[in-house]
C-alpha cells in the first residue's frame, strides 16, 4: 500500500492508497459510488445541492498544506480514501500481540471482531449527515451555512474510509456491510443506526453546535482508540480522520459559545442580571442560559451512551486482540496488556452510588468515558470564561455520569444532575428542570430563522471572531442558488 503524502486526483475516487493499480477494489468502489451519491442527493443538505458552498477539501495527508479551499457543489465534492503516512517498523502497541509487526492483512481469527468495529463507527458517519439535513433552512448566517456543509462532506468521507477498508478486507462480506452502510436511516422505524444518539433528532441550531460539541468528541475519542490498532490500515485512516473531526468539534464549541456572548450581550444592555429571569432574556429574541444547560444536559447523557456499557468483554476482547486500544495508549505508562490492573468504576448499590475497582480489562468503555469527560470539562470552561468576562451569575456545568441515562449501570434508575437517585414520582416532579421541555424547545424553534445576507448574523448569535480561511466578515462562504 503507498505511503505518500499526496493524492492522487486523476480518477473517479481521489486516493493515497493506488486504487489505480488495485484494480478489484476500484471497480467495487466505482460500483458503489452511483449508490453513495443517490444517497447523498436524497439524505444530505435540503435544498442546497446546487450551491456553490466555499469548502475545504484534501489535497495531502502530511503535517502542512494538506488543504484547500474553493467553492464546488456538494455533490461534485470529492470525496475519496485518504490515510496518513504510514510509519515503517510499526508495531502492535498493546494487547496479546504487543510488540509484534502490525499487521497489514485481518488477522484471520479476528476478522468477525474488525468487520464489526468498522461497520459501527461507518454506520456513524451518514447517521449525522441525515439527522442535520433540514438545517440549511434556518441557517443564522452564510459562515454557519457553510461550517454545517464542511462537517457533512467531512462525514462523507469519513463514510468512504470505512468502506474502503470493508471492501479492501472483507470481499464479499464486506460489499455487503457497504451496502448496508446507505441503507439504514437515522430515525427510521425499520431500518434505523446502529447506535441511539444517531436516531435522534437534531431539530434546530443549537442542538446541532451541542451535537458537534458532545457527540462529534465521541467520535475523536473512540477514532483515537481506533487509531492505536494493530491493524495498520485502520490506524493510519483513523489518524487523518481525526485531523478533520478537530473542525466539527471547533464549530460545536464555538457555536454555543457565541450563542452564550449574544445572550450575555444582551442581558447587559437591556439591564438583566438575574439569568432566571427567563420571560424577560426570551423577549430579548436570545437564548437564556438555563435553557442552554438544559440543552447540554441532554446531549451529554445521549453522548455517554455511545461508550456503552462501564463493564464490557467485547471492549476487553478488542484490546486484548490489539484492535482498539486505549485514548493516547502511546502515551501510557502501564504495561499496555492490563491482565493484572484494577481501574475504578461507578456503580450504583443500595441506593447509592459507589466506586468499585474492577479489572481493568473489563473497564476499558468507563475509562475511555472518563477521558471523554476530562476533554469535554475543558470546553465547558472555555464558555463558562465567557460568563465570567460578562459579569454574569452563571456556569454551565456537566451533569453526573449517572444523569438520564439508557445504557450501562444507570439505565435501570433514575439520577438527578447531581447524581442523587430519585425515586419514580421525583423524577416526574423534576424532568423538566433539567430537560429541554417542549415550550424550551418551541421557543429555540421560533428564533430559527435563516439569515443569508453576506455578513449578517441571525439576533441569537453572536458573530465569530475569525473568517474561515482568512475571509472577511461579510465574505459569502454559500451562493444562494434560488
């Protein structure tokens, strides 16, 4: 398999892979792309596939210049199978196999155990795309319009490096699993994603900035596990997708961030102190600040469900098989094998909520969550920084791990955003205080209105700092194609 920095952009999948010489996996993939393009004109942004949108596309995988951007129709985008650099004298870092050659073929006994790994984090990549096809509509303004059609063609192709692999790999099979990639639907009663947060619907704005925010880090961190696989090809695609999810979860953060500074912004002109004070801030035409809680409490817990359950042996068996391993296991410094390591897990028992050491094979999902949750603090205090140049009384906080829950240890109770248990009737009593309720949510729903006039931004958020790609402020990032 090549290992340049370049792609190649003479056929119809753009690649570093030399699809030009590997003539059965061209022709399954060039089968495949009439299906994936049906599917992106019927499952991708409504009403825009005949706008000239101001995108980024790859041009290298190495360290610098490994982008560029120009306007092109999202349909015409190219898309293609893209892997980083690959590192000579690698070898496996973890597992059974530690310091063995890595592997560049499936190991046969553990083909099942790979196939599924890809096949859940491809199912990931349309799912996003289908839940935020509706949101061109309401854009706030032609930036927003356009980082929302970046990270859907960047989960297209993320889409594409899986199934490359499943075609490269899995023959048959594989073709298969491909197919079945654009055939489920977010949402769909019969056919829906694999994964719960990705039938969920993403209604308006600021539930897609929470989505980029919460979800889209989830995604960095199992991509960051995955990219410590023994499985070479894996690893290498994992890295470089990893250098395009940093801009999703850049436009999560920073879109609420910017939806907190018009709130604060106007509560200080209208001479509003008290964040409660949810009529009046509403009358405002901005978002209050409980409601923006109450918002991140929610995609949060749907966010912890994707790690699935705290004790877990298929986490235990991917890591000892050396095909996940752990977030930054290159930086680690235990003995990457774990058969004698304990790891602290949370628990509820007789009414309570406990810390129990358990192997820490078994424990590999509560750990990655835990990582999950350090990397998604940090953010929260970038926006809670805004808050406190504002002067306002006010912090955003993450609810307890524990908190609306519907996989794992918690599933079977209830849990305030404390990580008190609550009986049955408490939890009825007090849902709504710390969920979106559907007058919080019919309101978000009346200020998504589209603002698409160059440079202008909708009442509810406030403009970004920078331009993309150095452009100006009123820079028209989408040309409205009426």
């Amino acid at each position: 398999m090549p290992d340049g920095t370049q792609i190649d952009y003479n056929g119809l999948i753009p690649n570093n892979v030399g699809l030009a010489d590997d003539q059965r996996v061209r022709r399954a993939l060039e089968t495949w792309h009439p299906g994936y393009i049906d599917w992106w004109k019927q499952m991708g942004p409504e009403g825009f596939q005949d706008c000239p949108v101001y995108l980024r596309t790859a041009v290298g995988v190495g360290a610098e210049g490994w982008a560029k951007f120009d306007f092109v129709r999202m349909p015409d985008y190219r898309w293609g199978v893209l892997l980083a650099p690959q590192v000579e004298g690698r070898t496996i870092p973890f597992g059974a196999h530690k310091g063995e050659p890595a592997w560049q073929e499936v190991p046969g006994e553990y083909r099942a155990m790979l196939r599924r790994l890809l096949v859940i984090q491809g199912d990931t990549e349309p799912a996003s795309v289908e839940q935020q096809r509706h949101l061109g509509a309401t854009a706030p303004s032609l930036y927003d319009m356009r980082n929302l059609f970046q990270v859907n063609v960047e989960e297209g192709r993320h889409l594409w490096a899986m199934v490359y692999l499943l075609q490269k790999y899995f023959g048959r099979d594989g073709r298969e699993e491909a197919e079945e990639l654009l055939r489920r639907r977010s949402g769909d009663q019969d056919s829906p994603r694999m994964l719960g947060a990705f039938n969920e619907r993403t209604p308006d704005w600021l539930s897609f900035f929470m989505f980029t925010f919460f979800t889209d880090r989830d995604g960095k961190m199992q991509l960051a596990a995955l990219a410590q696989s023994g499985f070479d090809p894996l690893s290498r695609t994992c890295r470089f997708m990893l250098t395009e999810e940093a801009h999703h979860m850049f436009v999560g953060e920073t879109g609420v961030q910017r939806v907190i500074q018009r709130t604060c912004d106007a509560m200080k002109a209208a001479g509003i102190s008290d964040p409660y004070d949810i009529g009046k801030v509403r009358a405002l035409g901005v978002i209050d600040l409980p409601t923006i809680q109450k918002k991140a409490n929610l995609h949060f817990a749907l966010t912890l469900d994707l790690f699935g359950s705290e004790i877990s042996t298929n986490a235990a068996n991917a890591f000892n098989a050396g095909l996940k391993g752990r977030y930054r296991e290159d930086k680690l410094t235990d003995d990457h094998q774990l058969l004698h390591d304990t790891y602290p897990v949370l628990r509820p028992r007789d009414g309570a909520i406990i810390r129990e050491d358990v192997p820490a094979l078994s424990a590999l999902n509560m750990r990655l969550r835990d990582d999950y949750v350090e990397d998604t603090q940090a953010g929260i205090n970038r926006w809670n920084r805004v808050l406190e140049r504002s002067g306002i009384e006010f912090r955003i906080t993450l609810p307890h791990v524990a908190f609306n829950r519907r996989i794992g240890e918690f599933s079977r109770l209830h849990a305030d955003t404390s990580g008190r248990i609550l009986s049955d009737a408490e939890w009825s009593a007090r849902r709504l205080e710390m969920l979106p309720s559907d007058d919080d949510n019919r309101f978000i729903a009346s200020l998504m209105r589209p603002s698409v006039a160059k440079g202008v931004y909708a009442n509810w958020i406030a403009p970004p700092r920078h331009g993309i790609d150095n452009k100006p402020g009123d820079f028209e990032y989408v040309h409205i194609v009426r």
